[in-house]
C-alpha cells in the first residue's frame, strides 16, 4: 500500500534531484588529501597501515556527467577481472584510513575504489573538527548526487578491464553506512552490502529526503549492518525500528549489534576503536560477500 504523500515525495526527489541540477557545480576538489584528515589528528598508535606489495594503488579521476572526481583505487597488480567494491568515506573523506581499507580489499583479491563523494561541496581534509565539516559541507551533498557518482564509480570499474560489475559489493562507515543502506535501494547491480554504524532514521530534509528505515522494503541487495550497542548517535530503539522494517519486508538483510561498543569501532586510527569487533566484523563482511556473490 502506497503511504499518502509517497509519490508526491518520489516526483520531487526526482524533480530536485535530475542530473542538470548539479550539472552546474564546479569541483572544489580535484585531489584527494595526503594522509589523515585534521580533524582526526594525531592518530593512534594501534591506527593499521596496510603496504602496496603486490598492488596497484593510487589515486585516479572518474568521468562523471559534470567533469571528473577524484578517487582512490587498489587491486591486485595481476590476474582479474576482480570483483568490485565501492567503498564509501566517513564524513572525513577519503583520508589515510579509507585508503587502507582499499588495499586490504586488494589483498583479498578485490579491486576497491573510494569516490570523494564532497567533491563539489569543498575539501573537509583541512578543516579541525567534525562540526565545521557538517555544517560547511556534508549538510551541502545532496543524496541523489552520491547515488549518481557511485553509479559512474560502478561503471568505470566495469570499462576499466580490471573489475566484473557482475560481481559489485559496497561498503560503507559512518556517514557512508547511512550510504550503504540507499544505495543498496537504488543500485539493481549491486550483489551485497555491509554498512558500519551508519544512521538509520533521520529528518527529512531537500538533500537527504529518505533513510534507511524508509527504504527496508525497497533494497535490491541484502545488507549486513553492524552497530554498536553503546553508539550515543544511533539509539537501540531506532536499530530495532529498523529491524522491525526488514522483518516486516522479508529482507535477507541484517542487523549484527556489539554490546558496550561505541561509535566508529572500526576505526583504528581513533579510540574509538575496539579490536575484537572490528576484526570480528571485518570477518562477517567478507562471509557476506562471499554468500551473496561478491567474490
């Protein structure tokens, strides 16, 4: 049954949403940032540095429709085609730790690209805390603009030679578990996604009209998402709510809480991070692709 109002909000997504809206942005970065954003300095020392031996790594630029963003790409530096994944920033971008998170993709075999998806909003890597990168940036990206550049990340790892869009995952922390989850609803190519602490519910606003809990009965890939049970930013309530909706949906999706975990566990570079569950749920993560066809 259709909610009153829903094709009403559909069409203006739509309308607000369409290609020629940000056709007119210009790329405030056109590089990606060396090392670790500002904001998360200095780094721990536990913080993972994964080498290049045997890859091909490095930044790159990928056509979109208005010019080209830059990116972050690495892959096994022989054999393939490989299995693709998208792996989407936390609001920092794609900083040092994104980075690695591609190339322990490509040890696995993997061809891993992160898109710097605020591109056209400005370069959060220099500005001191999370609340200037909101409110100067993240709260300007519109949700239809990232779904657009993931679908171009997807397409030039397809054309590339090197990855099988036959075999496409995505993942995503943070800001870019809530990502992972719409994404997941609009992407019908996508095999299977694995979304780290992002939000679930949310305000409705022009640029960010839907979350995930609006969403739990349109995915068309199965999502894994993993929570912290102590995660001030995203309320157990607001978990079961959503696990409810997937229930509801019959979604193969699921949800996986750790207990007395905080926010940004798998972040090593901060402390925030907790060994154990970080590696437990990189293990799941893998376990989900390898189930769902990513590998």
């Amino acid at each position: 049954m259709v909610q009153p109002g829903r094709e009403a909000k559909d069409e203006a997504f739509r309308n607000v949403f369409s290609m020629t809206d940000f056709t007119r942005r210009e790329f405030v970065v056109t590089a990606l940032a060396a090392g670790f954003a500002l904001a998360v300095r200095p780094v721990s020392a536990q913080t993972i540095m994964t080498d290049t031996t045997g890859l091909m790594a490095g930044p790159l630029k990928i056509p979109v429709a208005d010019g080209e963003m830059p990116a972050y790409r690495a892959m096994p530096d022989s054999g393939g085609p490989f299995p693709i994944v998208l792996v989407v920033q936390e609001i920092f971008g794609v900083h040092e730790h994104i980075k690695d998170i591609c190339r322990r993709f490509a040890k696995l075999g993997y061809l891993a690209v992160a898109p710097e998806l605020y591109a056209r909003q400005g370069d959060v890597s220099k500005m001191p805390d999370g609340q200037e990168i909101f409110s100067k940036v993240v709260s300007k990206v519109p949700d239809a603009q990232v779904m657009a550049d993931l679908d171009a990340t997807a397409d030039w790892a397809g054309k590339s030679g090197h990855g099988d869009l036959k075999r496409l995952g995505i993942t995503g922390f943070c800001w870019g578990g809530r990502i992972v989850w719409l994404y997941s609803a609009h992407s019908s190519r996508l095999k299977a996604a694995v979304a780290w602490y992002g939000r679930l519910v949310g305000e409705a606003t022009p640029l960010t009209p839907r979350y995930p809990i609006d969403l739990a009965d349109k995915l068309k890939a199965p999502v894994l998402g993993l929570y912290g049970g102590a995660d001030a930013g995203i309320p157990i309530d607001t978990i079961e709510r959503m696990r409810g909706a997937l229930n509801a949906a019959s979604s193969p999706s699921q949800i996986v809480v750790y207990p007395d975990t905080p926010h940004a566990f798998h972040a090593d570079y901060r402390p925030s991070y907790r060994k154990e569950q970080a590696q437990n749920g990189w293990k799941r993560l893998q376990n989900w692709f390898k189930k769902y066809g990513v590998r």
